[in-house]
C-alpha cells in the first residue's frame, strides 16, 4: 500500500524561477528529497482556468513555455515527465461525487506553474502526472471545496501540488533587484502564514478585507491554488519553506502539509 502522500503549494514566481531563485529552487529540491515516493502527481496552477475544473488525460504532456521575453535557456527546458491518465479519471470521478462538475482534456500540457518546481521537486522526470486546471470565476470556497473532494488522493500515494503565489502585483515589482522587499508584500505574507499555522480557514477565506490582501491579489488566480492545497490537507498544519523573496515583491513561500 503506498505511503500517504503531502500536499504542496509553491510559490512559482517569475517563469525564470529556476535561474534566478536559488533560493526558492533549493527549498522546492529539499521537499521533493523529503517527500515520501509518490505514486503519481496532481497538479493544478495558475495558469489553467477552465468552465469546470478540467484533467489532461495526455499520456506524455507537452512541457508548454507559456511566457515570452526570457532567456533562450529557459525556452529550451523540457520536463519529459510522463502523463497520468489514470489519475485524471480518478481526479475526475472524485470531483462529480462531491457533486461538482469536472472536464477531461485529451492532450493539455504543463505550463510553467507546473513544470518549474518540479523540475526541480523531481529532476528525473520520472512519476507520472497529471495537471488540473482552477476554476474559471470561482470563488476561494469552490477552490477549498475542490481540494476536499480530491483529499483521498493522499492515501492512494497521489502527491498534490498547487502551484500560485502568495503575492503577485505586477504595480509591486521591483525589476532593478532592491535588497529589501516591499514592505505591504511581507505584511502579507506574514499574515498568510499566521492563519495558515493557526488554522483560520475563515480569515483565508476572506483574505480580501485582510490588510494588503486585494492589493496582493488584483486578480486571483495566483492565490487560489492555495485554497486547493488547504482542502486537500484536510486541517493538517504545514511547515513553511520561506526563500528570498523575488523582485522585491513576490513571496517565495512555500507551504508542506505531511
């Protein structure tokens, strides 16, 4: 019987993460070489919205390099992982007996929230996954409700990565690389890790009446990957990886529910 498998989420920052975030890479490496096994792996980011929550059944994705303007390096990366269809049905199946709806796409790749971290969670390549995509225009309760349903995962040695960020205002970045970071960003952040460490989904819940919250998230993609994650772990409370922040305004943190 496989091991129970933790959740993840990540803050991915910059597409050029893994060559200019040491930092954030070497905390993504340390969770990959503690992390039990896993069987598989679910991911779900930012950077795929769908009118339902959707699973690619591809059986060898596509390392998709969904930006522009970074360094030929980066745009020659690839993450050859296999894909997981199996997993996807599963996900899927899970997902409509919460009574949710839930889409399978035949093909999608992964997109750099994804294959980012794990190429540096899993440089091998070698455990299957699956990507899910968030859903277009919900709420961070469908988000939370989303992750419960797909909580059982664990048990079946399915780790869970949710990949977003804990601040992302592009009006924030500092480009010319200030040693100090933005003072309303770590405000934030700390103000995340405080509820997260507490338990008060509710305050989470509610992030856009915290102080700095809506101005951390102008739009929410990026933070409702993390509502996944805290469904999914169940009331479990995760240990913190706190890397350099990146452009002075993106938090790095990363969050490990066992």
């Amino acid at each position: 019987m496989p091991a129970r498998a933790p959740v993840v989420f990540v803050s991915h920052g910059a597409p050029d993460a893994l060559l200019k975030a040491p930092d954030a890479v070497a905390c993504w490496r340390e969770i990959g070489r503690q992390a039990p096994e896993p069987a598989a792996i679910l991911a779900v980011s930012a950077h795929w919205q769908a009118r339902s929550p959707t699973l690619s059944l591809a059986g060898a994705p596509e390392t998709v390099h969904d930006f522009s303007g970074f360094a030929p390096a980066l745009h020659r990366m690839q993450y050859p992982a296999p894909g997981a269809p199996a997993l996807a049905e599963r996900a899927a199946s899970l997902i409509r007996e919460a009574g949710m709806a839930a889409e399978l796409h035949p093909d999608r790749g992964l997109d750099h929230g994804a294959w980012v971290p794990l190429s540096a969670m899993y440089p091998q390549a070698n455990v299957p996954v699956a990507q899910l995509s968030l859903l277009r225009n919900g709420s961070p309760a469908d988000h939370l409700a989303l992750g419960r349903a797909l909580a059982p995962l664990r048990e079946e040695g399915v780790l869970i990565l949710a990949s977003g960020a804990v601040t992302h205002n592009f009006d924030w970045l500092d480009r010319q690389g200030g040693a100090e970071p933005l003072p309303q960003a770590r405000a934030f952040s700390d103000w995340v890790g405080a509820r997260l460490a507490g338990g008060e989904v509710a305050g989470l819940l509610d992030y856009r009446t915290a102080q700095h919250g809506a101005d951390a998230h102008p739009s929410e993609e990026h933070f409702l990957p993390l509502f996944v994650a805290l469904g999914a772990a169940g009331g479990d409370a995760p240990a913190r990886c706190q890397p350099r922040f990146a452009h002075g305004s993106l938090a790095m943190d990363a969050y490990v529910w066992q």
